[in-house]
C-alpha cells in the first residue's frame, strides 16, 4: 500500500488519484472536518482514511508499505501559532522520516518555495547546511519547512538512520484541480475565476516596489498534474535521493495568469489594481522562478506544461463544470 498524508488535501489528492488511477491500495492520513473536502477523494477508490492523530498507532502495526508521501502541513502563510507549526510540519515529519528508516520505506516530503523568502539568496535547491543557513524565509511557514531541510542536511552529515530512498520537494507556486478548500491560500486562478464569474473584474495587488510594474510580480506557476508526475518519477528511481525544486523553471507575471485566465473563458480582459495587504507587506515574493537543473540532472524528463495551457485546462475541464470542479 501507499500512504498519503494530507492526501484530502490539494496536492495530496491529485497524487492520490494518480496512484488510485494504476491500481494501487492507497491510505488517506487527514481530517476531512465540514465542507467540500471529502469530494476531492470522492472519485477514487481509495482503502482508507487515518486521522492524523491515530497515525503512531497505525504505523505502529507495521502495515505493508511501499512508500510514504507525506504532504500533510499547516500550509498558511500567515499562520501565527509557533507551537502549531512546530509540532505539525518539524515533529511529524521528523517521526515519519524515523519510522522510514526503521521500517526500510521510501519517504517523499514537501517542503517548499516559501524557504527561499524574497530570493535574493536565489532559488537553488542546495542541501549543503551552509546553503541552507543563507535562506531567510519570510514567514512562520516557510522557516518551518526549512528547519527540517535542514534537519534533514544534519541527520545526513551525522550519518543517522535514513529511508532506503527520500526525496524533500520544494514545490513553487502549484494550481489546478481540488483547491476549493484551501480558502485564502488556494490559487490565484481560482479566487481570479470566481471574480470573474461573480460579473467583477479581477483585482490583482499593486506593487509596492519601485521598479515593479504593478501586475508584474512574477512567480513560477506549476500546474499539479507536474508535481504529481514529479513524485512518481521520484518513487521509481530510487537512486534520486535529494532536495528538489518542482516547478517549471520559468517564471510568469500575474498579468499573464490573468490574461490566459480571461482567455480560457473566452472573456476580454478586465483587471483592477488593489492596494497590497498590510499583514502582506514586506512578507510578499515578488519573483519566484525555480532552478530546475538539479531534477532534470537526475533524469526527470517530464516537460512542463505552459501557463496558457494549463490554465485552459482547468478552467475548462474543472471550474466550469459546476456541478462537480473535482478531479
């Protein structure tokens, strides 16, 4: 079997539909809680759901499993709760990359862009400790997902018990289906299309950096299919074990996004300038653009899907279908 933490989740069920879609005995560690989550699992035969807080006692029975993707996390940006943080994205995947290693199972995380905070450090997606030590995050989040990269970077140089094969994902800027719970924190292409499709023209932030045209903050939008297709490639190719940036390697400015938005749906183009959030301000990326030389090196050939394509496709085959936006 397969265990997929946050596997309700946004990421987590695009790879459990993927892994369901070849036949496999998929379990769902998460809390589905009210709402409209269930319904990104609801067309999957999936063999279970675990609560995360019965997880030490279901791996405690030594179930028969072939790998562990673990992309469970508190993922807000503006979370504030230290001790939650700490607990859910430091803790738990430091007990699960434990549990790999002792049990001989491959250990797949998420980790994140967020690690990079503004940039200016670049985009290299380096486990080397004093690589790790130059990154300044920008938010509780994003230093949470790399002290355990660079938790990871220690356990290596110490030489401590590690999984037979492990791979930390710093996923960029992902869009696609099943986001619809995500709130705040889900894509600009969904909160953009349901503007649109409430009959207002879509806002974008202004800048508030000279030299930045307003809308033209760039990011390296990733559609989630290409994440996906990334961890299964890195579950079969064992030899892979590393940090990796998933992303496109180009980066976009949210204007395009727009754009290929109103394009999808067949729209002129209405776009409004808001001022930037304060509880956003001096914590906001302003470029984002991954380094994709590493994971191309190692020989994922998988080709990326273009920002007007894949914007098409999910507006398309998912956000139009009122009845069901799921994958």
């Amino acid at each position: 079997m397969h265990i997929v933490t946050g596997g309700a989740g946004f990421i987590g069920s695009n790879l459990v539909a993927a892994l369901c879609a070849r036949g496999e005995e998929v379990v769902v560690v998460d809390r589905l809680r009210q709402g409209v989550k269930w319904r990104n699992l609801a067309k999957h035969p999936i063999a279970g759901i675990v609560p995360p807080e019965d997880l030490p006692a279901f791996l405690a029975r030594r179930p028969p499993v072939r790998a562990l993707f673990h992309m469970g996390a508190v993922s807000a940006t503006t979370e504030t709760d230290g001790d939650l943080v700490a607990r859910v994205n430091i803790a738990l995947p430091q007990m699960l990359w434990d549990w790999c290693a002792e049990a001989g199972v491959p250990f797949i995380y998420a980790s994140s862009a967020a690690t990079y905070g503004d940039g200016a450090q670049g985009f290299e997606d380096d486990l080397r400790p004093e690589a790790l030590a130059r990154l300044r995050p920008l938010n509780l989040y994003g230093w949470s997902k790399l002290a355990f990269d660079r938790r990871v970077a220690q356990m290596l140089a110490l030489g401590r018990p590690r999984p037979p094969h492990w791979a930390g994902l710093r996923f960029f800027n992902v869009y696609g289906p099943n986001e619809h719970h995500k709130g705040r924190m889900a894509s600009v292409v969904l909160h953009k299309f349901n503007q649109i499709m409430r009959g207002e023209a879509a806002t974008l932030f202004a800048s508030d950096r000279e030299g930045v045209a307003d809308g033209e903050q760039k990011r390296d939008f990733v559609h989630v299919r290409d994440c996906v297709a990334a961890m299964l490639w890195l579950e079969a190719n064992p030899q892979a074990s590393g940090l990796y940036n998933i992303g496109t390697g180009q980066a976009r400015s949210f204007l395009d996004l727009v754009r290929a938005l109103y394009a999808a749906l067949g729209r002129n183009a209405e776009i409004r300038f808001v001022p930037m959030p304060e509880d956003l301000k001096g914590r906001y990326q302003y470029f984002t653009e991954a380094r994709m030389d590493r994971l191309r090196g190692a020989g994922f050939a998988h080709p990326p899907t273009p920002l007007e394509e894949g914007v098409r496709a999910y507006v398309r085959e998912v956000l139009l279908n009122a009845e069901d936006p799921f994958a």
